[in-house]
C-alpha cells in the first residue's frame, strides 16, 4: 500500500517561476498545474492555487521538493494543512472509500487524478477556513452594533474589511477550474468512473457551495455595516448643517436688535 499525500503551501504558488527553476520536464499540466516524476517511481503536483501533492515519495523527497518550492510561495502558511489518501494496487475495477481507494494499476493518468483531488481536498479546507473566519468576523461586528450601537471600527478599517472578503472570493472564483474534471477522464470510461467516484467521496462541489455561501453571508453583513456607517456619517452631517444654519440665524437676529 502506498499513500498519496497533499499540503497546502502558501495562498498561491508562482506556476511560471517556478516551471522555469525546476529543470525536469513536465509530464502533464497546464498553466495551473504542473505533473513531475521524481526519483525511482514517485510523481508530484504542483499547483497554482498553494497546494502540492505527493505520490511514493518518502519524507525525506518530500522535503527537498518544498524546500525548492518555497521561493515561490506568496503568503506562505505558517501551519501547512495536509490530506491523506491510502492506495492499493489490486486487479479490476477501481474502489473510492472515505480514506482509501483501491486502483488496478499506479500509472500516470491515475496517479495524477489521485493528486488532483487529494489537493483540491486540502485547498477547499484552507478556503473554508478562512470563509468561516471572515464571517466570524462579520458577526463580531454585527454583535458590537446591537449591544453597543456602534461598530467599533473606523471606516477605514470597515473598507478594508470587505476588501479581504471580496479579495477571497475572487480568489476562490479564480480556483474554480478545480470543480473541474482532469482531460483524461474524457476518453477513458475506468478514469471517468474514478474521477466521479472521488469527487463524490471528497463532496468537492457541496464543499466549494458551502464555502462561497459563507462569503456572500460575511461580505452582506460588512456591506449593510457599511451603508449604516455611511448613513450615520450622512446624518451626523446633517445635523451639523442645521446648527450651521442655525447659528447664522442667530447672528442675525442679534444683528438687527442690535441696530
């Protein structure tokens, strides 16, 4: 039995600088994705939205590749998240269990859709991490308005606040094509079968639905905390318009009974 493993890295991971460092050819990929074999008969992935994955490596190749790939991290994670998945090599049909998976043979195209997944596993539970922190977030703000009837930031920091969350969904939004089946799956009915059988046991696609409801909910609060603020700051204005107003009125009036 082997394992494939996958960690997530970094936010974002430098595809081309890093397709240009790493002197061994690619065997498969893209632009997001990169597919290398590395020593006697291990394979590693590489992909553009911060996660790396492993299949027959041991711990020690492990190292050397992440340590080659950290100069092409952006905002690397101080606690790498990892995922796990067991494999066995047995005739017949492929089998996907909850933590296993049993294959008929480890060539390429099937190593690297077991990667694929293994890494948009460990990507969607740093996306729902972070999803879930934001509206956490949110709330905390929500909360502070109907105990204290104030917010407790200035509009500075509000701003910034729905700028990460609209930071985040772009983000995810831009990681979408990992909803995406791998090519090979369109030709080949037993890769097909595989793919739709881990896709299913991951629960990828409700993950990523719960992931983006999380933030529509956080960037809703922050915008109606923002049209609040807003409104305060419009009425505040107002009022002083109107002693404004009111002060001139009174000068005048003191002007004439002066006269």
């Amino acid at each position: 039995m082997t394992q494939v493993l996958a960690f997530q890295v970094a936010k974002q991971i430098q595809m081309r600088e890093f397709r240009k460092a790493f002197a061994t050819p690619m065997l498969a990929g893209d632009s997001a994705e990169a597919v290398y074999a590395y020593g006697a008969q291990g394979y590693f992935s590489v992909f553009e939205y911060g996660a790396v994955a492993f299949a027959e490596l041991d711990g020690l190749e492990q190292s050397k590749i992440l340590g080659f790939l950290e100069p092409f991290c952006l905002d690397p994670l101080s606690e790498r998240l990892s995922e796990v998945l067991d494999v066995e090599v047995h005739t017949g049909q492929a089998k996907v269990g909850h933590t296993s998976v049993t294959v008929p043979d480890l060539n390429l195209e099937t190593v690297r859709i077991l990667m694929t997944y293994v890494a948009q596993s460990v990507a969607l539970d740093f996306f729902a991490a972070q999803a879930q922190n934001l509206l956490a977030e949110s709330k905390v703000l929500s909360l502070n308005l109907e105990k204290k009837g104030r917010i407790g930031l200035t509009g500075d920091q509000l701003v910034r606040y729905i700028a990460r969350s609209m930071n985040l969904k772009h983000t995810i939004v831009g990681s979408l094509y990992i909803l995406d089946s791998p090519d090979e799956t369109w030709e080949n009915q037993e890769l097909d079968r595989l793919d739709r059988a881990l896709k299913r046991t991951f629960d990828i696609q409700t993950r990523y639905r719960s992931i983006a409801e999380d933030i529509q909910m956080a960037q809703e609060n922050l915008d109606l905390l923002r049209e609040l603020s807003q409104n305060r700051k419009s009425t505040l204005l107002e009022w002083i318009i109107i002693l404004l107003i009111m002060v001139e009125v009174a000068n005048m009036l003191v002007e004439k009974i002066l006269r």
